[in-house]
C-alpha cells in the first residue's frame, strides 16, 4: 500500500521529506447506532458555527446578548474587519468542515477542535477506502459498509448550489498555493474528481468585481472559488501585500457578490480555540438545543482565576495556542521538561489570550498492526461536512488518525501519526453511489501568462486599465 500511496502521490511532508501516508490495513469500525450520535452532534456544530459566523460580522448580537466578549472575538488572529457587512454570495460561510472528535475514557464522544477555515485531509479518507477496496476486496463484501465515494459530488453541487445569484450554470474553480503545499495531492484529487479547474492566483484576474481564469481559449469567468489558501494570502490588497499566492480585488468581488469564495474569508475565528470553548454556548444561544457531543473540559487562560489554577498543574494538563494547529506549539505537561514548562510559563504569562489549557485525555484504542505484531494505539476522528445551505450532509467515516507509537497521544501525520479507513455499518444494504465521472487527476499545464517572479502591483496596474 505504500508503494500505491507513493505512486499516486499520497504523500506529506515529514520533516522536509515526501513520505507515503502511512495507512494501518486495520480499519475503524464505527456501528450505525454511534455513527448516528456523530453525525446529528457534527451537523449541529456546523449549523451553529454557520450562525455565529454571520452574526459577529453583522449585528453581533451574540456579543451585546452577553454570550461571548467581544474583545474575544475581535482580538482573534483570524478575525477580519475586512469582511464585516457583507453576506457572502449564496449566504454560505461554512461550506466545508473538519471537526476533530475523540473518545474519553468513559467511552463518550467529545470534540476536540473545529476547522471550518481550510479543512485538509478528506483526499487521505478517499484514498484510503481506495486502497483498501483494492487490497481486501472480500471483507467488503462480508461487511454492510457505507461508501464515501459520494463526497466529491456533494461537494461539487454544494459549491455550485451557493454560487452568485443569476448564474445559471456556474464555473467552479479549486485555488490551490501550488506544488510545494503540503496537501497540494488533496488539491488536484478533489478537482479531478469534481471535473473543475485546478488554478493558482496567477491564472485569476479580476475586473468589475468579477474574477476571470486565464486559458487557452481566452478568459472565462470564474464564478466558485474553492480556496485551498489561508486569508493572509488570498488578496494582496486587503491582507499580506507580499502574498504571490493570491489575486488582487478577489475581497471586493466577494464583497460585490460577484463570486463565491468557499469557505468564506474570516471563518478562522470560529477555529479559534478560546472560541471553541464558547460554542456549547452558540448551540444553545442560535438553535435553541443542547449538544450532542460535549466538548473537552477547557480553561480559558485569559481568566485569571484559571489561569492561575493551571500555572500551578502546568505538569499535568495539555496546553495549547488558540491559533495552532497540526499539534504546532502543543505541550503536553507531563511529557515535557522542566526547561520547556519553565518556557511555557513565561509565554502564557506573556499572552494569556493566546493560550487553552485542557486534561490529558486518555484517548481511545484501537487494535492496530504494528510491525509483524497487533496491538493497541490511540486514535481520534475528523468527520468532514458539506453545507449547501439547505442541508447539512456528513462523510461517513471521515478521517481516522492513528498514533503509530506505542503509548503516544501524537496522531498528526506531521509528527509520525498515522491514518486508518473508517467504517461505519450500515443497517441494511447501500445503494450504488452516484459518482462523477473520474477525470484525470494530472497536474495541467498552466495556463498563466504571469510569470512567478511578476509582482502583483503589475497586475493591479492592468486592472485598473481595464
């Protein structure tokens, strides 16, 4: 399987080096029954990240209702003042979402983060269902398994279902930061099998508060951007001036209605950490519900009482940047030295905002080959969700990630994690699949007449021209 996983490209980047995803051959199974808590707790979440995401760049009632501080909201690292008081075109912000889940000891589900900025990983959950159909083809037909093939054409109708209003038939587009991104394979993956466009930001150009592809046949208007960047570098004249990554006047086009940006510019906020903490509370405040899944027991250092409470527990608890990720800045107390919790002392005492604290879960096992010999190795889960506006639909399965190490909390593929293809039964025989056709995932030549050491002013310079 990793020769496969080599020879297709599935690869990541592990200290500076192209790896095969390790993928264990044991799948995850998940029955119907705990697969159905998942699903309603991961569409509920959604739905009230969605709301939230409206309201703190409107009329913030959230705020001025007392539920969250606004100093909270507005000292995030991914709060944008660029894009207050617009909706977005299809009036969808979270179109696509990661919410990473594990298990407590007592066996109950919690989240552990949400992502609904730039969600990496569903290529790795296709490929793996891939690679295993293909390895062991009979234990799929011993099992009632639901497929994932579908997520492509979700995702795809979701996107063009939220694209400006009059367009008929929409051009769906996938901007990617190029070939040296790590989830670059992700990029082309979902656009081949979407059948779209693959582009970067020197292929987009944008005039009237409309944004066009350069290509062969000349320009064509892009109508659906799906962003596979960060917001620092999407537009030079709103954020980053030095970003080659990005087009200038895509923020305003946004703004005009005159593309969809999915997802939308400033939803980093809602994957703030300190925010996480508040979002119990976002789901009773917009939808009136109790959770589904509870989240990880946090302490918001910003609070001098639980700051304090943790300064002195710094050896027992796992503490965390609000604005990581990948387990980037993450201290797991009783693992670390004196030196680093000393170290980590002086930067909570620093920048309290910028830091969580939480327990050490004992994250659930699951049998796992390691070598010649099985044995048990902690996981957690990133189910993804598509949101068309209408409806809120959930990958079955998702993403499985495995710490390969025995003993290890550390699942990230970036610190030697690993991943597993999830199962999730069903109660009755599946229904065939209705997949796009599959087109080929090659990287296309491109078409851009920018060469990569342009400077973007010398783009804006056309625009205003034109």
């Amino acid at each position: 399987m990793a020769r496969t996983f080599l020879d297709r490209g599935v690869t990541f980047d592990y200290a500076g080096e192209e790896r095969p995803f390790p993928l264990d051959i044991v799948p995850r199974v998940i029955p119907a029954d705990e697969w159905d808590v998942l699903e309603r707790g991961v569409a509920q979440r959604v739905r009230a990240l969605e709301a939230f995401l409206n309201d703190v760049y409107d009329k913030m009632t959230v705020v001025s209702d007392g539920v969250i501080p606004r100093q909270l909201v507005t000292t995030s690292a991914h709060f944008h003042r660029q894009v207050h008081g617009f909706e977005p075109a299809g009036g969808v912000r979270v179109h696509i979402s990661g919410i990473d889940v594990v298990r407590d000891a007592a066996g109950t589900f919690r989240v552990l983060e949400d992502n609904v900025r730039v969600p990496s990983g569903v290529s790795y959950v296709l490929e793996n269902r891939r690679a295993m159909a293909k390895g062991l083809p009979e234990a799929f037909g011993q099992q009632l398994i639901r497929p994932v093939e579908e997520y492509p054409r979700r995702l795809l109708s979701a996107l063009r279902k939220t694209a400006p209003a009059g367009v008929d038939d929409p051009t769906v587009v996938v901007l990617t930061p190029g070939v040296f991104n790590s989830a670059y394979f992700e990029h082309t993956l979902l656009a081949g099998l979407m059948g779209v466009e693959l582009v970067e930001g020197r292929d987009l150009i944008c005039r009237g508060n409309r944004v066009y592809m350069r290509t062969t046949a000349g320009e064509q208007r892009v109508d659906v951007i799906y962003k596979r960047i960060d917001d620092d570098f999407l537009d030079p004249l709103q954020f980053r001036a030095d970003s080659m990554l990005g087009c200038p006047g895509l923020v305003n086009a946004a703004r005009a209605g005159g593309v969809t940006i999915a997802n939308a510019v400033g939803n980093g906020v809602a994957d703030d950490k300190l925010v996480y903490s508040y979002v119990p509370d976002l789901i009773r405040y917009y939808l009136n519900e109790e959770p589904v899944i509870a989240n990880v027991d946090t302490f918001r250092l910003e609070e001098k009482e639980a700051r304090e409470h943790v300064l002195d527990r710094l050896d027992e608890l796992v503490v965390k940047p609000v604005d990581g990720s990948g387990g980037k800045g993450l201290v797991i107390g009783p693992d670390a030295s004196r030196e680093e919790l000393d170290a980590l002392r002086k930067r909570v005492i620093a920048d309290p905002r910028g830091w969580i604290a939480q327990p050490v879960l004992q994250l659930s096992t699951v049998p796992t080959l390691s070598g010649d010999k099985f044995g048990p190795r902690h996981v957690d889960l990133r189910p993804f969700a598509v949101n068309d506006g209408d409806d809120v639909w959930v990958l079955p399965g998702g993403l499985t990630r495995v710490a390969l190490k025995e003993g290890s909390l550390i699942v990230n593929s970036s610190q030697g994690g690993g991943s597993k293809d999830t199962w999730v039964l069903a109660d009755s025989p599946q229904v065939p699949v209705e997949t796009l056709p599959r087109a080929s995932i090659t990287v296309r030549e491109r078409v851009s007449v920018w060469p990569v050491e342009s400077n973007w002013r010398d783009r804006q310079t056309e625009q205003q021209q034109q």
